[in-house]
C-alpha cells in the first residue's frame, strides 16, 4: 500500500488543533509532504465551513470534507456543497420547534443553537452564549424560534446545546419523550454540548459517500479523532488512529494510539507511516 492509494480524514478540536489553540505549523508541513507523496487529506468536523476556514486557511485540503458532523459533504477546493442531510421528521412539521421551545423553556442557561447551512441562529439570550463563539470564525445571530419554524424553507442541519452535563441529561430524555431519536443522532461531542444531527447521519456516514464518488474509489480511509463524535468514523474507516489524550472508548477500538494532541498528531503519523501503510 502506497500513500498514493489513502486518504487522510482528520477531526480537528482535540485531534489536529488542540482545544482552544491553532493548527501548528509542524501539522501543516507533515500533510504537505503527505500530500506530496500522494495522499489526499480532508477533514471531518462539528463546525461550519466558514468556521472551520479561519483554523485551516493554511491546510492543503484537497479531498472531500464532512462538516456539521456528517449533514455536509463539501469540496474544498471549489467552494461548492456537495450534498446535505437536513433534520426531518416525517409528516410532524412541527416536532422540532416543539422540541427546542421545550429545551428553551426547562433550560434556564442553556445556549440553543440551530445551523442552518449558511449560518449559526441562537434561540437563547445572548447572556447565555457559548464563550467560544467570541472565538470562533463563522457568523450567527440571535432570534426568534418562530422565524425558523418552517423547516421546508430553513432546513436545519444541526440542533445544538450547551449546558451542563446534568442539564444535557436533561435533553436526551426530553429527545425520548418527544421521539426525536425516531428521525435524528444525538451525541456528546464535549461533555457540555450536546448535538442532534439527522437519523444514520454521522461523520462515519459520509465516509460511505466519499467512497462513491469515482475519483476515490479503491482508495483506503484513514480516519483520525479523539470523541465520541468521531467514533462512527472510526469504525468504518479502513484504519482508525487516535491521539494519546483520546476518550477511553476510542482508544480502546483504534488501531493505533499516536501521540498527544499537544505534540503533532499528523507528524507522528508520517513519521509512523511505513507501519501504518503495512497494516492496510
């Protein structure tokens, strides 16, 4: 197996930029000579692609990337949607703003977010944002559930929930009664948010669609994560690798643990790549 023959698909939060920080330069000159020597690299994240663009500016991405945790596939290098898979649930066009008028109401402080595909919409009191959004590189804004009630004209790709680990319990037994987990995934992929995105809809699921598209077939998927968000990926990529500081559960099912975070993930593995390439 030649590096010719992979694709490279990394996570970023906890994986290729360590939380809070930036893609070191090292990271970015071992995926260039990776690509170099003929792999094609791509990412798969919870973010938006404007979101993620102010992380990976700098990234030679030339493979098809997963965002909104598997509702996006997305070519990077044109700038074009490639295909989405927007909340549904069935002929009930109103169990969603039922839902999230339901976790507004209970949630006192939570920060309520739903994506749509150009653009973050907060349902919560600005008091109550996420502090990374100050941070982050893509735009929202605040308003009304009720302008977002009609799904056929606003699809939404992901609801999202920050709160406290009790509080997000909260959620998913509210996802039960309300039998949401008929028509989406619910997942952590911090310990305080919590994310819906559609039924069979994952970051592994779209590992499936970029196996059709003719340019890669025949290619193997390397898959690299570090949550649980990523665990589905892991699964159904040809060779899955881990950061050290990766949850447990992943840990446990990777083919191979790399270093931390912290210390250069993707140098570790072109450093590691003879033996990684012989396992495939």
């Amino acid at each position: 197996m030649k590096l010719k023959d992979i694709i490279l698909i990394s996570d970023l939060d906890g994986t290729l930029v360590p939380r809070g920080g930036r893609i070191s330069r090292e990271n970015i000159n071992a995926i260039s000579e990776l690509e170099k020597n003929g792999a094609v690299f791509s990412i798969a994240t919870g973010r938006t692609p404007e979101a993620a663009r102010g992380y990976v500016s700098e990234l030679p991405i030339t493979g098809p990337s997963v965002f909104f945790n598997g509702a996006m596939l997305y070519d990077w290098t044109a700038g074009q949607v490639m295909k989405i898979c927007p909340l549904e649930s069935d002929w009930d066009k109103g169990l969603w703003p039922r839902f999230a008028a339901y976790c507004k109401d209970v949630l006192q402080e939570a920060c309520i977010e739903i994506y749509t595909e150009d653009i973050c919409h907060i349902i919560t009191e600005k008091a109550h944002d996420d502090p990374r959004l100050s941070k982050e590189f893509y735009r929202y804004t605040h308003g009304e559930l009720e302008a977002l009630s009609d799904l056929s004209k606003t699809p939404w790709l992901k609801f999202f929930v920050c709160d406290t680990p009790e509080n997000l319990r909260k959620v998913e037994q509210a996802a039960e009664k309300f039998g949401i987990s008929r028509y989406a995934n619910g997942f952590y992929s911090e310990a305080n948010y919590y994310e819906f995105v559609a039924k069979g809809i994952s970051k592994g699921s779209m590992l499936r669609s970029i196996r059709e598209l003719a340019a890669y077939h025949g290619k193997k998927i390397i898959a690299l994560g570090d949550y649980m968000n990523d665990k589905e990926m892991l699964e159904l990529a040809d060779l899955s690798i881990v950061p050290q500081n990766a949850h447990e559960a992943l840990k446990n099912q990777a083919d191979f643990i790399g270093c931390p975070v912290e210390e250069n993930l993707l140098v570790w593995v072109k450093e590691h790549q003879e033996e990684i390439l012989g396992r495939l």
